[in-house]
C-alpha cells in the first residue's frame, strides 16, 4: 500500500513538472511572438502597422499570462 502511494506520488510530480515545462514553453514562444509584433509596428517594418489598442491589449495579456502562469505552476508544483 505504501509502496502505491509513494509511487503514485512520484507520477504525479513527474506529470506536474511535465506540463510546467510545456506552458513554460508556450509562454516564453508568446512572449517572443508579442516582441516581435511590437518591434515590427515600431519599426515600420514593411507597411506593417498594429492599432495602439491592440498592442497594449498585447502587453497586458502578456505581463498577465506571465504572472497567472508563474503563479498557478509555482502552487501546483509546491503544494
């Protein structure tokens, strides 16, 4: 019984570190794609030109992924 239980948890840590490294993936590859956006309208780059609405809703959305995501992974991981 105690063997299952250790094991299990052992799964269970390994699944959590799994699927925290993915999101940490996915917002490291957001947070490139919102760079880039952003350095493209500020440079002008080939006509490209981005509402000022939608590029603070960008930023925003970004600075909130980061913290939410940090946050939520950190209390799964730890708990």
């Amino acid at each position: 019984m105690l063997r299952e239980q250790i094991e299990n948890l052992r799964s269970d840590r390994a699944l959590r570190e799994k699927y925290a490294d993915r999101i940490l993936a996915f917002l490291e590859a957001y947070a490139v794609l919102v760079f880039f956006l952003i350095l493209f309208d500020g440079l002008g780059f080939v006509g490209f030109s981005i509402p000022e609405a939608a590029i603070v809703t960008l930023v925003g959305s970004t600075a909130v992924a980061a913290i939410g995501l940090v946050g939520f992974v950190a209390k799964g991981l730890f708990k």
